[in-house]
C-alpha cells in the first residue's frame, strides 16, 4: 500500500516555495545562461491589489472579431479531460435530446 503524502512532503517542494519566496523578494532571478530577469514591478503592481475589469474593452487587448466557445459537461475530472484532449480526442458523446443519458431530455 502507497502512503499519500501532502504537497509539502514530497520531494523539492519546500526547496522551489522558499526559492520562490527569495526571488519575489529580491526583485529579479538569474536565469541558467546567467541573464538577469527584473520582476520587482510587476510583483509591485500585483501587491498593489487587483485591477477590476467592467463590461467596456479590456485596455491592452486587441478588439477582435467573432469567438466561438464550446462548453461541454463530462462525467470525468479535470485531469483525465485534460488528458484527452491533450491526445486529440474530441468531446465525447453528448448526453443531450433523445440520448437517454443524464440530462437527457425528451
């Protein structure tokens, strides 16, 4: 039997939090070719409190056309649809109108 262990136990975790802990409060973190990355500002900005977005255009973001979104409810968790799709496959089969399946109606 497999002992689950928490987040906190398992191995490297504590070790990435406190390094992560460090470079928000410097400021800025050295990537591995030796360049210097500046997140002062931006983590800042973030403490400074959240921006609240209402129904006009987001400032930054390009005005674009139409969007198409698709919702789909599966019967299955994030990570087993994530990996599906991640394979390719395409929503399952839906529960809807004369399917006879959860949801279904007549």
């Amino acid at each position: 039997m497999t002992a689950v262990r928490s987040a906190w136990e398992r191995p490297g975790l504590r070790e990435a939090a406190a390094e992560n802990e460090r470079i928000v409060a410097a400021g800025e973190y050295t990537v591995p070719g030796g360049g210097r990355v500046e997140i002062g500002a931006a983590v800042a900005r973030a403490a400074a409190g959240p921006a609240l977005f209402g129904p006009e255009p987001v400032p930054g973001v390009p005005a674009g056309g139409e969007a198409r979104t698709a919702v789909e409810v599966t019967g299955e968790d994030s990570l087993t649809a994530a990996r599906r799709l991640a394979r390719g496959g395409g929503p399952p089969p839906t529960a809807g109108r004369g399917s006879g399946g959860p949801g279904a109606t007549a």
